[in-house]
C-alpha cells in the first residue's frame, strides 16, 4: 500500500480481516457435524437465520461492479441508475409471495434441478453447463479485476495480481467452510458495507459543502448536489428529441425513461433474484417463513443501497464540475468513486476499503458456493458417480471450489476476456443480458402455465439469445431507426442503438410469443407442471406489513425524485 495509508488505516483493515476470519472460524467449529453432508455444505442445512438470508443476499449481490461501475453511472447519469436498486426491492417481494413457495413445495435446491424437475435432462444438462461457464468466466473474473483495479484506486500502487490473489484467497477461506460459514459472514460483511459506505457518503456531503464555504454539514452538501445537479435528480429521463446532444442519448441509452419500467427492468431483476442460483440458494435450505422474511429484509436494505453506492458519484460530479476534484483525469466516470474517497481522512480510508473488500470477497464466496452446488448436484453426481457419498460430494465441492477460482486467476491474470477493455459493468450486463430474456421466460412458464414443454424451453432460450444478439446489433439496419417497436439512436460511433433494457423487453415479448405456440400442441397439462394452489401464496400479517413498508417508502422516493 502507498504512502497515503497510514497506520489507523491498516489497522482499520486488520481488525476487520481477524473479525470476520475468526467469526467464520468459530461459526465452522460450533456447527460443524462430525460427517458433513451436501445438505450441510450446499445449504446449511435450514439453520440460516431470516437475517442472515437477508444480509447474505445483499453481500453477494453488491460487488466492485456496484461500487465503481453504479457510481460511475450515477456521475454520469444520475439518480436513474438507483431504479436497479429500487426496483430489486419489488422484484423480490414478487420472488417471496410467488416464486419461493414454488421452489419449497419441490424441494427444489438448485436451478437446474428445477428444469429437470419441470421439463428434462436436456434442459437441465444444458443450463448447468451454461452456468458454470457463466459464473466461472464472466461473474468470478470480473468480480476479481474489478475488485483489484477498485482496491488499487484507493491504495496505489500495488500489483493487480497481488491484490487479486489476496482477494482469492481470503475468499476461499470463506467458501471452504460452506454456505453456513457464508451466511453468517456475510452479517458482518455487510454491517462493515453499510457502515463504511454511509461513513464515506457522509463525508463526501460535507466535503462538498465545505468547498462551496457552508460549513461541514451534510445535509448542507446535498442541497448543493440538487441545485448544482439538478438534471442528476429525475428517476425518469425524457426521451431525446431530433436536436438531443450525443451526451443526453447515451444517457437514455442506458436508461430508456419510462419505457424502461414496461422493458428490461423487470427482467433484469426478476431473472437476476429469482432464477438464479447464486442468489436463491440462501433461502432455498430454510423454511418458507423465513426464507420470505429473509428475501424482504433484503429488499428493504436494497432501498438505501443508492446511497452508498451511487450519490458519491453525484458528489464527484459536482465536485469536478466546480473545478474541485483535478485528480479525475478527463472526468472518467469509472474514477468517480475512487477519486471521491482520496478526501477521506486517516482510518476511513482502511474502513473504505474493508468495505469495498467485503463486498468483493462476499461475492466471491457466494458466486463459488453455487458453481460448486451446481457442479456437484447437478453434474458430478448424475453423470459422473451416480454412486458418490456424501463425504464425497462434499469433498469434489471443495475441490470445485478450488479448480473454479484458479481458472478464473488465469484467466484475470492478463485479462484475457478483455474485462477492463470495455469496462466491467458493460462487460457483465452484456453477457449475462444476452441470456436473461431467453431463461427468465423458460422459469416464468415453467411455474406458471401448465401446458409448457421442455421443446418449448430449449427453443426460448435459443430463440432469447439470437433476438438479443439480433435486437442490439442488427434491428436498425434491418427495419430501420424507427418503427411501433422501438426508436433507435445515434450511439456516437458512426450507428444506430436501441437502448439495451427495450432490446431485453422484445427479446422476452418473442421468446414468450414462440415457447407458447410451440407449447400448445402438446397436452393442456404437461404431465411435469407443478400443482399450484392458492394456499401456498397466502402471507402472514408480520410480512405483509414488510411488503408495505417497501412500497410505502418506494412511492415516496419516486414522487420525490420523478
């Protein structure tokens, strides 16, 4: 670490590193059976508390990708780039009232048992597959470079490959313990989360409103955010008109307005929360009460998450604006959040950064637990040793775990899949936006239409893909700029681009159209359709109370902020 570091900061860090070590290690010894079985590892066998689903799937959720890219969103663009926060915390009361009870009744414990379950080996085989290359080569790699390049904008000066070998092993550390040892980890991850993040967000306000001479207050320096800002305060960007600057229409490229809330929002959210492995798998081992209590504590906790990880990009924008922050060469976005904490005094630096490691190593921890669920459950045992024991599951889990992350380093190590060439955020939403459309149809009428077909569900997620494909880089040179579909825009690279979130939202409407035809040749019930009953969707008065809380304080942000 450099010289701006000094010894309140690595001390900060140290005391953060032995806490959640030795918590981990002593949450491993107190529950550890004498023969752990997958249950146990995979799952933590149901013991994980409401809490600690809820915290457990924020710290997994909220990454290096959040922290830089979502605050570079927010210099660029604004408070818009919050609705993939705010509207997370819908999606996942939808994912508590409907989709979790679904998964419970089954005994479904990883997704592509759901598709075995629903339509067939075919299509679990393919998916498992598809998702171990998936959280391997795209989620494990960019959450290591831009965890790296995130920890090395606030220290300076280090190798990317120590730091990503840090990371990588402080993760495996986590991980090697199970999904109990992740879960209660991740309460303290997180508390160190929000705390480091409010704790800097706090001082950036203050900073802002000692530089325009109005003392050190912050409520002070977000006043001044909305009136030097105020283009930065509308949820809702206006579509562009014909004389639109280049800047505002890649702004509504990334976030197409209101269209953009009848599109892609959804399934970026409905997919990310409730059909993927890497999330669900913390509430999948619980009972229904509590993995539903869980899911909407973390949809609460998604609420403040805009602050922390998006307003200091506000901040730096103000900031260099106002000729206040020189340090952010050419007014990069990607440096907004970097730059903003270089302000920070000593000791906050070390909590900033035990902050941002503990987003980054939670990720991490969670992302490996589910490639090796998947791996183990899913392939190993069914086509490899059918006749595997629990010990020896859960020894091919750990060491799944091991091989995963050694070939995500090799292929981080010279950045091979050109994560840093178009930027990590871009990186992730591009390739798993491409499938999105494609595997949210497949599980949305898997649940909930009884005449779906496993030839059905293949030919959605083909057909998903090649629309995405098809959409984003071809549409407009085929049909042209404009039709009832959708409106292209110049993208400032000598073409024309239809915002991404409308390309996902008519990927999805055809995908949808083509797996019903195909569904309905077959019975009007297929023999596999789950039996759904109005019982299993009814809640209790304490979670009913939860979904109103969200709802109540989402209205009031988006009539403020509209």
């Amino acid at each position: 670490m450099n010289q701006s570091l000094v010894f309140s900061d690595y001390l900060v860090f140290v005391i953060y590193f032995i806490i959640v070590a030795g918590y981990g290690y002593w949450v491993y010894k107190r529950k550890k059976k004498a023969v752990t079985d997958t249950k146990d590892f995979f799952l933590a066998e149901g013991s994980l508390t409401w809490w600690a689903i809820g915290a457990s799937l924020i710290a997994s959720n909220i990454s290096a990708e959040q922290f830089i890219g979502m605050s570079g969103e927010g210099y660029f663009v604004g408070i818009a780039v919050a609705a993939y926060e705010w509207i997370a915390a819908i999606a996942l009361i939808i994912i508590a009232v409907w989709f979790i009870p679904i998964y419970l009744k089954n005994k479904i414990y990883t997704m592509p048992q759901f598709l075995k379950t629903r339509y067939n080996e075919t299509v679990a085989l393919i998916m498992a597959v598809f998702w171990l290359f998936l959280y391997i080569f795209v989620n494990l790699t960019s959450i290591l470079y831009l965890g790296a390049v995130a920890i090395n904008g606030l220290v300076g000066g280090e190798s990317l490959h120590i730091l990503m070998i840090g990371l990588a092993i402080f993760a495996l550390v986590i991980t090697l313990g199970g999904m109990k040892v992740i879960g209660y980890t991740d309460v303290i991850q997180v508390g160190v989360l929000i705390i480091g993040g409010l704790a800097t967000i706090y001082l950036a306000l203050t900073i802002v409103s000692e530089k325009f001479g109005l003392g050190s207050s912050a409520i002070a320096g977000f006043k001044v955010l909305m009136q030097n800002a105020p283009d930065h305060f509308h949820m809702i960007l206006a579509k562009p008109g014909p004389d639109a600057p280049q800047e505002y229409i890649n702004k509504y490229l990334v976030l197409p307005g209101i269209a953009m809330y009848f599109a892609g929002q959804w399934i970026v959210n409905l997919n990310y929360w409730g059909c993927n492995q890497y999330i669900t798998q913390r509430a999948l081992g619980a009972d229904l009460q509590t993995a539903r209590t869980g899911i909407l504590f973390a949809g609460f906790i998604k609420l403040m998450m805009p602050v922390i990880v998006m307003l200091p990009g506000i901040a730096a924008y103000v900031l260099y604006k106002n000729g206040y922050l020189p340090q952010l060469a050419g007014g990069s976005k990607d440096g907004a959040y970097s730059a903003i904490l270089g302000f920070l005094p000593s000791g906050l630096k070390g909590l900033s950064i035990a902050a941002l490691t503990a987003a980054i190593v939670a990720s991490l921890a969670g992302k490996l637990n589910s490639i090796s669920t998947i791996f183990t459950l899913d392939v190993y045992k069914k086509y490899f040793k059918t006749s595997a024991d629990e010990a020896n599951m859960v020894w091919v889990g750990r060491v799944t775990v091991f091989a995963s992350m050694i070939l995500a380093l090799i292929f981080t190590w010279e950045d091979l899949l050109g994560i840093g060439g178009e930027g990590g955020f871009t990186f992730i939403q591009k390739y798993t936006g491409y499938i999105s459309p494609g595997v949210f149809a497949m599980f949305i009428l898997g649940m909930f239409w009884k005449r779906t077909t496993g030839a059905a569900a293949i030919a959605g997620v083909i057909t998903g893909f090649a629309l995405s494909v098809f959409f984003n880089q071809f549409a407009p040179a085929v049909f042209g700029n404009e039709t009832i579909f959708y409106t292209a825009y110049p993208n400032g690279k000598g073409g024309y681009e239809i915002p991404f979130l409308i390309c996902m939202g008519l990927s999805f409407f055809f995908t949808m159209v083509v797996m019903i035809v195909m569904s309905l040749t077959g019975p009007k019930v297929n023999p596999k359709s789950f039996a759904i009953d109005r019982e299993m969707f009814k809640v209790k008065s304490s979670t009913l109370v939860l979904i109103i809380m969200t709802i109540v304080v989402l209205t009031a942000l988006y009539v403020k902020f509209w």
